[in-house]
C-alpha cells in the first residue's frame, strides 16, 4: 500500500483499487484507521483525539489532492505524496 504522507508520526496510506467512498488508511503509535477524504472523519478503527485532529484538518486541506490520487489509485497508476501537516 503506498504511503502519500507522514507526519507528526503519522502514516497515511491509499490503496490501489480499494473500495469506496474515497478514504485513506492511517496509522498512528498502533491505532488504525480508515478516515473518509470528503469529511475526515474516522468510518472505522480509531485513533487517539489529537491525532484524528490532525488529521480531519489535513484530510480537509488536501482533499483535492486526495482524491485525485484516489483516481490514480481505481486506475492503478502511481499515487503522488502530499505534503504532511508538518510541511515535510
């Protein structure tokens, strides 16, 4: 699964082909979660209160982004990295 961010910690993955809606898989000190591109909410897994913060707002900023890799990722082309929340 290719990695397209990390940040503060966090690891933010996109499959290829994955299922929808649009979302991404993140991981965080050994919380996982699959979080929704358009909403940055967390559909399932979990992860701690500041770090789901983080990432709502880093979902919000980039979803076009995000969803042009998802695009990438239904047509299995290569995804591009984003820029992280630390500005990595």
């Amino acid at each position: 699964m290719p990695t397209i961010a990390i940040f503060f910690g966090i690891i933010v993955r996109m499959w290829h082909d994955d299922h929808p809606p649009p979302h991404i898989h993140v991981e965080y000190q050994g919380f996982e979660a699959l979080v929704i591109v358009e909403t940055g909410e967390i559909s399932q897994g979990a992860l701690p209160r500041k770090a789901a913060a983080i990432v709502k707002e880093w979902c919000l900023l980039h979803q076009s982004e995000l969803m042009n890799n998802w695009h990438k990722a239904q047509r299995f082309e290569p995804l591009d990295r984003i820029q992280g929340a630390d500005r990595d």
